[in-house]
C-alpha cells in the first residue's frame, strides 16, 4: 500500500487529500471517484519517508483532507 497526496481543484476551490490505495492510478482514480466532475492530480514531489504504508487500512481510503 502507498500514501500520496493528491490535489482537487473545482473552479476558485482547492483542498488536498492524503490517500492509502494499492497503486498511484488506484489513488487517482479513488479521489476522481468521490470528487466527480472536479480536476484531481497527484502533488509531486512525492514524500518518499511516508510513500509505503502498512497493510492497515484494507483496501485504502482517506487519510486527511486539508485546504491547499
């Protein structure tokens, strides 16, 4: 499992998420999934201290949610 944070803007709206996904594409696809209609890219640089997590949170999600 991997940890990215990924950048959702919708017009003057931005906010990031931090998401737990198998693969970068299934984070990708995850945050453009609950955020329909919105541009949703991954932020670079990528973290490489926190890039590989642990198995706990199943099949991935949410970490945090914060303004950009």
């Amino acid at each position: 499992m991997i940890k990215i944070s990924i950048e959702v803007r919708s017009s003057a709206a931005r906010f990031k998420v931090a998401l737990v996904a198998e693969s970068i594409e299934g984070a990708l696809e995850m945050a453009k999934r609950y955020n329909p209609g919105k541009e949703c890219k991954v932020v670079f640089p990528i973290d490489p201290e926190s890039f590989f997590v642990g198995d706990d949170f199943g099949r991935g999600g949410v970490v945090v949610k914060r303004a950009a």
